[in-house]
C-alpha cells in the first residue's frame, strides 16, 4: 500500500484549494469526504495533523444510526469484525433514587439505536483510504489572509496557501484562538473520567445513562457481554480526593453498586482490558460555545465549533453533521461558480448548524446543570418528571435525541 507523503522540509510551500487541520475523528472523516466528494482531485486537498502514537488506545465512541451510515457510504465499516463493535438495542435513563428507568428496547427486533465502536479502529480505517492526499505532520502556528487566499504557517517552517480552511482541531483549537473568533467558556468544574469496568450481568447491548450523587455517568456496552465502558463526570473537589485513593477504580464501582442496589446490579474494576493494562484517563469538562463557528476563508466544525457535555454521548455525532453540512454548503454554492471563501458558503453552514448545536446543548445543559444542582428540591422534581415522562410518549424524545 502506498504510504502517505508527509513533508518536512521546512524551506518548502505548497498550495491546496482546500485545508484540513486536525488529525482526530472529525479530520479524517471531513478530508474523506472531500476527496470523495467529486469537487476536489487529490492534491487539491491538504491534511494537517499532529503525529500521533496511540496504539494501546481503547477509547470507544457511539455512533447514532445517521452516523453509521455516513461511515457505511465512506466504506469505513467493510471491513469490521463482530468483535470491533457492539449495536445498542436498548437505552435506559436512571434518575436519583429512582429504579425505574426511562427506557427504550428494540431488542428481537431489526433496529437499533446505533454502535459503539473503538476510536482508533474507525481512524485507522479512514487514514488508509487517505494515502492520496498530502499530509502533513505539524501544527499550525500562525495565519493570515489576503482578499484571494488564506495562509497557514506550520511549526516546521512549512507554509500552506489555501482557499478554504476546515479547522476541526479540538476543544482547545489554536486555529480558532489565532482568528479571534469569540467563544463563550462555560466553566463547570467538573472533570470527565473514564474507563473500563465489568458488571455482574450481560449487557445484552444496552446503554445506560445515571444521574449518580457522584455525577452523571454513562455506560455504554463493550465487546464482552459484561464489559463495559464508562465516562463518569465528577465535581473537581470530589475529583481530588477520589484520586488520592489507592484504587479510584473501586470507589466509583462502589457509588455504582450502591446507586443500582435496586436492580441488582454490581461493578468491579478490570487490571487489563484486550490484553492492555487499564487504568482510568480523564480531562476538564470546560465546555465552549460559538455563536459564529465561521472566519474568513475558514469554517470550525466539531469540538472548534461546539463542545457539550459528554452525558447525552452525542459529540462525534454532531461533528459529523457538521463534516456533512460543509460538504452540502459547498455544492449548493460551488455549482453557481462562487469562490470558494465566498460568504454565501460560510453563512448556508452557519445557519444550517447553529440551530442543531444550541438546541443540543440546551437539552444537555438542562440535564446537566439540573442533576448536579445543590438544590434537593430541583434533583427532586426532575425525578419526578421522569417518573411522569416514563408514562408518557413524550420520553421517546430522548429516543429519537439518541438515535438520529
């Protein structure tokens, strides 16, 4: 297989129409859409990323049933195992206190709700396919624009013009910090922690959602039929002395025994997860919000444009709304001959996204800021709501939040 050209020669410049930068999910899909797109040739398309090394990563990612068909119309699936994923027929909400959940089952039937599949299994899939398009493996570290074209400076002294620049490098996206684009931080003090665990029961493929006196924390189902994966979303404080323990592993399997005494449900830590040794990542949930995820000649998508709270599992999939929207922007605009930096482009993506993006961070909010609330009468009432909502077909909202 042809090997991808990555240039490192720092006297060099090169010229794409259009520029990827970032080398996670979002990157590598959105550039996979370009070439595929039919509006670009190969060389016509630049890739920037950092070199990353992550072979023992077992991080997992759910995919609703829209995405996984973008990723089956790009062939990103083809060649998964049985192994390589595992499909939700069922999602259960647990509120405090409360051991009835909100649930939804399509277990015995053809649907599903969606995947859970491995991070680095759907990256490697989408880099392979991407042998053709320049990389390059740097970050960019500056940039500027004239009234034709905007210019990328790279940290290898390479410099990139373009005519269009995707940026989709992350929460903390420099690219966005170097244009100025206005983002309104919202501090939660939380941190995200997550990791593997096994539980005392199959799985059977179901999705769980809590909302813990520890904090909100989902499980999602993993390869075994009692493994499972989990983001837990702790207060900073209680994130501390948690840590200052000899085994973190064991306190949140307690908080989880204690919370689904009812269902009799138990959890305990794993020493290795496929072979790997397993211990606990996490990060700060410090979330952004953008008004205008667009600048000149560029547009934000993914966690550059919006980051929400990890609970409703809905990230990745908005981002790849957002890859697909850029590609639908482009050829509505493309076709009447605009350039490619023409305004028409920026603002169809904006007023296609923004809509989807506040109104998923308002329900996550919501939930978020609800259940982790002081007030025991607030805590109180949404329990309630749910208990209400369970007899209502209104819960299957969250059904359809979750699936599409």
């Amino acid at each position: 297989m042809k090997s991808a050209e990555i240039t490192k020669n720092s006297s060099q410049e090169f010229f794409h129409k259009i520029c990827v930068v970032g080398g996670g999910l979002t990157g590598a899909i959105m550039s996979l859409l370009l070439k595929n797109s039919n509006l670009f040739k190969s060389h016509e398309i630049g890739w920037i990323k950092p070199k990353i090394v992550a072979p023992d990563d077992l991080r997992t990612t759910f995919y609703n049933k829209n995405s996984l068909e973008l990723l089956e119309s790009l062939g990103l699936l083809k060649n998964l195992s049985k192994k390589d994923y595992t499909f939700i027929n069922k999602i259960q909400v647990f509120g405090m206190n409360n051991s009835s959940p909100l649930e939804w089952d399509y277990s015995g039937s053809k649907l599903n709700f969606g995947a859970v599949i491995k991070n680095n299994i759907i990256l490697k899939s989408a880099t392979e396919q991407l042998n053709d398009i320049k990389q390059y493996e740097s970050l960019v570290t500056n940039t500027h624009h004239d009234d034709f074209e905007r210019t990328l400076y790279l940290s290898d002294k390479v410099l990139i013009k373009t005519h269009m620049v995707l940026a989709a490098d992350g929460k903390n996206s420099n690219l966005r910090k170097l244009l100025s684009i206005k983002t309104m931080k919202k501090k939660v003090n939380h941190i995200a922690v997550s990791g593997f665990l096994q539980q005392s029961k199959n799985h059977n493929s179901t999705a769980i959602q809590a909302f813990t006196n520890l904090g909100p924390i989902g499980l999602l189902p993993f390869q075994d039929k009692n493994i499972v994966n989990f983001v837990q979303s702790i207060e900073e404080n209680k994130y501390k002395q948690i840590l200052s323990k000899t085994r973190p592993e064991n306190y949140i399997c307690d908080h989880l025994n204690s919370f689904f005494s009812n269902v009799d449900l138990k959890f305990q830590p794993l020493q290795k997860v496929n072979q790997f040794k397993h211990k606990l990542s996490s990060w700060k949930l410090d979330l952004n919000f953008i008004v205008n995820p667009t600048a000149y000649r560029t547009i934000l998508i993914g966690d550059a444009a919006h980051s929400i709270h990890p609970l409703a599992g809905q990230g990745l999939n908005l981002a790849l709304r957002d890859c697909t929207s850029v590609i639908k922007s482009l050829k509505t605009n493309l076709k009447f001959g605009q350039d490619l930096g023409d305004y028409s482009i920026l603002s169809f993506y904006k007023n296609d996204r923004l809509p989807k993006t506040m109104a998923m961070t308002a329900v996550t909010d919501f939930l978020f800021y609800g259940f982790t609330s002081n007030s025991n009468k607030t805590k109180s009432f949404l329990t309630k709501g749910m208990e209400t909502l369970n007899k209502s077909n209104l819960k299957n909202i969250f059904r359809d939040i979750a699936s599409a």
